[in-house]
C-alpha cells in the first residue's frame, strides 16, 4: 500500500535535508518493522492530543461568547490545532507524493546539471538551507514558550488577570484559558495535568508546522534553482551548442562549413531546455498535489477562513483587551503571510516570466523550422503558471496579502466599534 511505502533513499536524504524533523512531526513517519511501534505510538498520542484540545477550545469558545478575548483566542488555538492534524493527515494519505516529490529533489532535472554556474547556486542553498532548519523550528519553539509560559507570566506582573478564575466552566488560570472535564482550582496535580496538556499541544504544534514550513519551503528553492539553471542554460544557448559541436566534430573550427551538423547539436542543446522546463512543471504539479489537501497548511496553503481568522482574533484580542498573549502573533503570521507570498510570486512572475523572455530572445529566426516549432512549444509551456494555491481556491500572491491586511483592518474596526 502506497500509505506504507518506505524508500531507503528517500529517508536518507530526509535526514540529510531536514535532520529528523519530519519524523518527529509525522510528516514522514517511518513503517520499517524496526520503527513501526514508534509510528504508531506517535500517532496515536498526537490525534488524541489534537482531537481533545481542538475540542476543548471550541467548546471554550462557546461558552465564552460573551467575552470576545477569550473567544478569539480559543478559535485561534483551535485552528492551529486543525492546521496541524492536517499536516499529520496529509504526511500520511499522501505520502506517495510526498516521496515522488523528495525524489525529485534527488534527481537530475536536466542533462546540463553541472558547471560553476550550478555550483553556485547550489552553495547558496546551503547556506539558506542551514539557516531556516535553525530558524523555523527555533521560530515556533518561541511561539509556544510566548503562549504558555512568557505571556502569562507578563498577564500576571502587569497586574490584568482578575481574581476570577473560572466563567462558566472554563479555567481562566492555567496558561490558556480552557475548559477542562476535571477541576483545576483545588488540586495541585490536576492544575499540572491542564499545564502538561496545553505545553504537550503547543510543543507538537510547533514541531507540525515547522516541519511543513521547512518542506515547503526546501522544495520552493529546488524549483526556483532549476528555473535559475533553465534560465541561464537558454541564455547560453549558442555557447552550449558550439560546446556539443566541438564534442562531435572533428574540426571544431569549422563551424559554418558544416551547418547542418552544428544546427542539429543546436536542436539537441534546445530540447534538453524543453525537458528541463517539462520537469521543472511536472515537479512542480507533484508538489501542490501533495500539499493541497492540507487545506488548512499553516503559511503553505493559507485558506481564507483558517488564516482570517487566525489574523483576526490576534488584532482584536491585542488591541481591544488588555491581554499580551497574542502581541507577537500576529505581527508574526503577517511576516510569514508575507514572505510565502512574495516567494510565490517571485516563482510565477519573476522566474517564470525570465525563463519565458529567454525562451523569445534565442536566436531562432536564423534557424529552420524544426527549431522555430521547438521555440514555440517551449514558449506555449511558459504559459503554464507555477500557481500555489490553497485547497484549489485561494492563490497566495501579494493580491491574497493585501486582502487579508484589508479584512484584519475592517474586522478590528468593527471590534473596537463594539467595545466602545
């Protein structure tokens, strides 16, 4: 069953590229026989975690309605709990994918994959590479420590919590406000159970969404590297087919005596571009169905309803009330929004429309009919936009960007209205 397919060299180079991240998230989960326990046992304790905790902040949310702080913050931590089952899901039913994808990544996408050029570019992704796997798990670890531990020690030394400490139900005194089936306020040990769990959700969130941050975002720079090379590879075009002339004449200097011979290893450099273009678009439609049923992918398919969300309940719980819970968040989710926009457009307008521009520029007026038709079925295919969107409805580009900026600014208009 493809559910169950391990590839040894796939795993490897998981290790190579993302440490053990993957595995720790279930992004991958290993089911050789040696690991299939661990796997298990993961999955097992993470979807009750989820499945209970996206429960208890809904039904926190409910019974607060009449408190909007805590109501949004509860819709917040709910659909961060929903974003990342969903990456576990997706880890799992399209793990097919998920493998092509990497093995892509492994592979070569062209027959001219070599030079200083490529070199070049490959040391640069290194050295982002190594960045971001410091960076994004790093990056979360610190959201969590902000939500559990940092705010409310801030909540308590500004002097906002009240002397309430529970509304209808919910426990107001633990790090996030939530309904509990057991009593909190008067045993130590079930108040350290509520603590436990809602430390243990944060800390799995973290891991879930940095891992398919770091996914994402590794095979973002293995397309934008192969449409660098492809664009690079057109504009030296002529060079590389006087280099294949000179591999298979015997009298490299006699260029224009043998035309036919030097057009032929010019249509040849030619269609070694197109199949390159064709990989590049093939990886790429492997990569967004691998990652459009996670509809809810926090920062790489940002539905509309998750993210607003997720933007809403940030600016009206900072400004309208006094708590800091969400002070960082939001600022972070709109760096975040922001940068898989801009690295999407990039791909489709700028790399995309590069590789197109190069593609027209050849000089294929000065060869004959067979390269003119190659051109303009290379030139047709550059057509294809390199889109990503989210759940096949929501585009992430800077129009998304601006949308989502115009809605928050409505919505906490409307919340700061209220409160007045």
């Amino acid at each position: 069953m493809d559910y169950f397919t391990d590839d040894k060299d796939v795993e490897k180079f998981l290790v190579e590229e993302y440490k053990y991240l993957p595995y720790l998230a279930l992004t991958y989960a290993s089911w050789n026989r040696k690991n299939v326990p661990i796997s298990l046992a993961q999955y097992i304790i993470y979807f009750t975690i989820f499945g209970f905790m996206i429960f208890a902040f809904t039904y926190t949310a409910y019974l607060c309605l009449d408190d909007i702080a805590v109501w949004s913050q509860s819709i917040h931590f709910a659909i961060v709990g929903i974003i990342c089952w969903t990456i576990c899901l997706t880890g799992f039913f399209s793990r097919k994918e998920f493998i092509i994808s990497h093995r892509n990544m492994m592979s070569s996408f062209c027959e001219y994959q070599s030079g200083d050029f490529l070199k070049g570019l490959i040391r640069r992704r290194q050295k982002e590479k190594k960045i971001l796997l410091i960076f994004w798990p790093c990056y979360y670890a610190v959201c969590a420590l902000i939500a559990t531990i940092i705010a409310p020690m801030i909540d308590i030394y500004i002097g906002v919590n009240s002397d309430v400490t529970n509304k209808n139900g919910v426990f107001l005194k633990l790090p996030l406000a939530l309904w509990l089936p057991f009593d909190v306020d008067n045993s130590m040990v079930l108040y350290l159970v509520g603590v436990f769990l809602i430390g243990a959700y944060c800390a799995i969130s973290a891991l879930s969404v940095s891992s398919g941050v770091l996914v994402a975002t590794f095979i973002k720079q293995q397309l934008c590297l192969q449409l660098r090379l492809l664009n690079y590879s057109l504009k030296e075009l002529e060079n590389r087919s006087k280099d294949e002339y000179k591999r298979r004449s015997q009298n490299p200097d006699l260029y224009n005596d043998e035309e036919r011979k030097y057009s032929s290893c010019y249509k040849e450099c030619l269609k070694q571009n197109i199949k390159h273009h064709q990989n590049i678009i093939s990886a790429h439609a492997q990569y967004t169905y691998c990652t459009v049923t996670a509809s809810f992918f926090n920062v790489l398919s940002v539905p509309a309803s998750g993210y607003m969300c997720y933007v809403f309940s940030n600016f009206c719980y900072f400004f309208c009330y006094s708590k800091y819970l969400t002070f960082k968040i939001w600022i972070f989710v709109l760096i975040i929004l922001f940068r898989f926009c801009t690295i999407f457009c990039y791909i489709k307008y700028f790399l995309g429309e590069e590789v197109r521009v190069s593609a027209y520029s050849i000089k294929w007026y000065d060869h004959d009919e067979n390269v003119r038709r190659s051109v303009s079925i290379m030139h047709f295919g550059c057509l294809i936009p390199l889109e990503f969107k989210a759940a096949h409805i929501l585009q992430l580009n800077m129009q998304t960007f601006a949308t989502v900026m115009n809605s928050a600014y409505s919505y906490f208009n409307v919340m700061y209205a209220f409160k007045e």
